[in-house]
C-alpha cells in the first residue's frame, strides 16, 4: 500500500485504520509512516499521525526506535496540532529511555503552561509529566501552581488535569 497516496486521497478513520493494519509488525512499513510524519507536509503529515495512533496502540514497540527523533522534535513548533497532539498522545504508550525523560518533561511542561497551544496538546503534555515525573513531586507541584494560575480561564480538560495532578502529591 503507498501510505502517501492513500492519505493524500481520504481522511478517515477507516483509512488510518487500515494503514495501521497494514503497518502491523512490521518496522519497514512502520518506517514508511514515519518518514511521511517526520517530513512535515502539513495535511499529509497529520493525517498520517492519525494513522500513527493506531499503529501504535497495537504495538508501541515500534515507536521504540524513534524515541529520541521524536523527542528532540518537541515542542514541534512548526509541526501540525494533529501531529503534536497524536505524537504526545503515542508516547504514553512508550518507556521513554532514562537519558530522554528530562528534555520530555522540560518540554511538556513548557507545552502544558502554554495558553496558545490545543487542548488536547497540553493535555496529553500533562498525561506525559504524570507518567514520567512520578520521582519527581517538585516537577508535578511546580506544575498544579502554574496551571493554577491560568484557572479562571482554564478549560474543563485543564481543570481536571489539574484535579489528577493534585492526588499525585
């Protein structure tokens, strides 16, 4: 299946899904996607990240590989929302390598506090922190006082990531 074509003709569920199917195990076809993702072509790019999310649900192992492209990619200024919300979203599923974790949590942080950014994006930067700042009470209570500051105009997302941040201390 050539993924670029495929993306470039119809954006849907089904088609991500198929993609990811098609994808499977394999890490040459798993490759094939990312290049599509990594090239950043705006539409193409976040239509394949759709695609990406399922890939990875099934098997997070291949994302292995691309942790640390992945990661220096962050903040993604000039990436696509549906990019950087669908990587964020991916790297939930990932053990992030231990000489990784810091740039992700700096990153994430920075992503999480930003008002100009998606939802959806600050919401899985805060998913990433409470996954890998556990050892670090400072990072999440640092975090709960800088989202707490943006409260009154918070969105019912940043509310509850706030809630959830809270029961960690």
């Amino acid at each position: 299946m050539d993924f670029r074509n495929q993306l470039g003709k119809i954006h849907s569920k089904y088609t991500s899904i198929a993609i990811a199917n098609e994808i499977a195990n394999d890490p040459k076809k798993f490759k094939n996607l990312m290049d599509i993702i990594l090239a950043n072509e705006d539409i193409i790019s976040a239509r394949a990240a759709w695609a990406l999310s399922f890939s990875i649900e099934a098997n997070p192992d291949l994302l292995t590989p691309y942790c640390s492209k992945i990661i220096q990619l962050i903040p993604f200024k000039n990436y696509h929302h549906a990019v950087r919300r669908n990587i964020l979203r991916v790297l939930r599923f990932v053990n992030i390598p231990a000489n990784l974790k810091e740039k992700l949590i700096d990153d994430c942080f920075e992503l999480s506090i930003n008002q100009s950014e998606t939802i959806a994006v600050r919401s899985f930067a805060v998913d990433l922190i409470k996954i890998n700042a556990k050892e670090y009470p400072e990072i999440i209570a640092a975090l709960i006082e800088e989202l707490s500051l943006q409260i009154a105009d918070a969105s019912p997302g940043i509310k509850s990531k706030i809630r959830q941040l809270k029961l960690l201390l």
